[in-house]
C-alpha cells in the first residue's frame, strides 16, 4: 500500500549583458511557456528568473535557467545545479543527469554535482555507478578534514560533511543486504545531521531487515519523537510491529497518518504478502466494517486475499 514502506527509502546572479563564448550547447532548449520572453541580454535573463521564482512554475523556472546559459554573467554551475534540481523534481531523469554532468565536465571534482549525480543515479537503479561517486565524495571530504581513508566505522565529519551520501551509501549497503557497513554509513550521516528523521528511520530499517527489532524499534520511535508528522517513520514502524507479532501496536502506529479502515486495509495487505491469509481476511473485513462508506478497495482485497489462499492450498 502507498504508505507501507515494503521497500528501501530517499542561487542567483547578476550583471551586464555579454554572449558567452563556452555557452554549452548540450542542454536541449525549453519550450517556453505561454508569454514567456527570450531574453536578449543578462538582465532580461536574469528578470526571467526571478519571475518564474515568484510563479513558482517549474517549467517556466527550467527555461528561465536554460536561457541564462547564453550569457556571460551567469555562473554556468549553479545555473546547471538549479536545472538539474528542477528536472528532478518533473521526473526528467535524463535531463538533470545531462545537467549534473555539464558540470562535472567542466569541474570533475565539483562535489556537489558529484553526489547529485550519484543521488539521481540510485533512484535510475544504477547501483555500481552511484556507489563509485558517493565513494569518491565522502573519500575527498576525509582529505578535506585530513584523514587518511573513508572508512564508514571510523568517520570523521564536521557540519560541512556530505550526509547524504553516507545515507545513500547505507541504502546501497542494505540493497546488497551489507546491514553491518549500512548501518556503518548512516551513523556518519547521524554525527552530521543527529536530529534529521529520514536518518533514524533508515538506521531502524536496516536493523528490523536484519531481524533485530528491539533496535529497529529504538531508532524508528527516536524518527517518529523528533518528527512526529513523518509518514515514513509510523508506516516503517507499523511494519515492524506487525512482523514482530505486536498487532495492536502496529495499528496504533498507522493511525497516526491514516483513517481506522485504511489502517486495517494496510495491515491486511501485509499480512496477504505474508501469506497470511487468514489473519489478512480479518484485517480486510475489519476495515469494510470501520469504513462509514462502502470500501471498495478493502472489498477487492479481501476477495484477493481469498483466491490466493484457495490457491496455496490446492
């Protein structure tokens, strides 16, 4: 269900106009949206941008940036940064992975862009080319604070430190079912960021992946105290209880995020995906009954729910 965690989780300028002699040309144009402008010059450009800032329209936002390219004034990373966090946000994979690596071309060590690369990269499912960036972020922060090796046990950070590619070093790790250097990594990203939820609730599903619930119940109730609003932490949480056999308790965390019935709905969901097919009717039929309207979605399930252990015991 949409709120069970079944799987792992995750600048502006200015200046005087002047065509740009490296303009890149390997970001394909923006259409632009209806009564957008093509600027002629850098403060048109730039008013471009902060117009599509203030309508808050991505599109517009993207073609404002890419016009910027054209002129000299701008500082072509972080025009390409913005872009590449903006494609992101439209699901244009493609186009902010060719943004990210604009920039990596012209400074192949810019940071930055090395772990939005590598961010980008895990979410594309291309595990072996992210964990090389994220390997080679966290090494260069080492030599920045004079270490001699990254080592995910014995990590030296400062605030400056690049937390989210320790988080998505750990998130690789639990992929390749590494729980112990998984949890490694997100202690690191802990001693940069120890009050960020996400963090406490990724370390808490390493371990509930690992079977060692006392501990996975530890971090996901520190996620769930710090930020008691984080869906994620109550349905990792919610999860963890069911598997640990603490049913009731398991409801009660869903509830906080979700209705009674889609509560129940969601508990019976996992228990189906458990083959629990009894135990998983009980949930389904509980739901339709805490439902004060018809619950089709529950009703479909349960019907599921029956086929599938009619199936099983054939």
């Amino acid at each position: 269900m949409k709120h069970i965690a079944l799987a792992l989780t995750l600048a502006l300028l200015s200046g005087c106009a002047a065509m740009s002699d490296d303009s890149d040309t390997s970001m394909p144009a923006n259409t632009p949206g209806a009564g957008a402008i093509k600027p002629t010059n850098g403060k048109e450009a730039q008013m471009l941008i902060a117009q599509s800032q203030t309508s808050g329209d991505i599109d517009a936002m993207v073609y404002a940036y890419t016009q910027a390219l054209a002129f000299r004034e701008f500082d072509t990373t972080d025009i390409y940064l913005n872009i590449a966090r903006l494609e992101r946000q439209r699901n244009n994979n493609s186009r902010a992975e060719q943004a990210y690596r604009n920039v990596l071309q012209k400074d192949k060590n810019q940071q930055q862009a090395k772990e939005g690369l590598a961010l980008l990269l895990i979410d594309m499912k291309r595990h072996n080319e992210a964990e090389t960036l994220l390997k080679e972020v966290i090494a260069a922060d080492a030599a920045r604070l004079g270490q001699a090796a990254a080592t995910p046990e014995n990590c030296v950070t400062d605030s400056s430190s690049p937390w989210r590619s320790y988080n998505g070093l750990g998130l690789l790790a639990d992929m390749m079912e590494q729980g112990t250097a998984a949890r490694a990594y997100y202690q690191c990203a802990l001693q940069v960021q120890p009050g960020l939820a996400m963090l406490h609730t990724n370390l808490g599903f390493s371990y509930y992946l690992q079977g060692e619930y006392p501990q996975a119940e530890r971090a996901m109730l520190r996620a769930v105290n710090q930020q008691p609003e984080y869906e994620r932490g109550w349905s990792n949480l919610g999860l963890l209880y069911y598997r640990w056999g603490r049913h009731s308790e398991a409801l009660m965390a869903l509830r906080k995020i979700m209705p009674q019935a889609e509560a129940l709905n969601d508990l019976g969901y996992i228990a189906m995906m458990e083959g629990e097919y009894d135990i998983a009717q009980s949930f389904f039929q509980r739901a339709i009954d805490a439902s004060p309207r018809y619950y089709p979605k529950a009703v479909e399930n349960l019907n599921q729910a029956k086929t599938m252990q009619s199936a099983s015991n054939r």
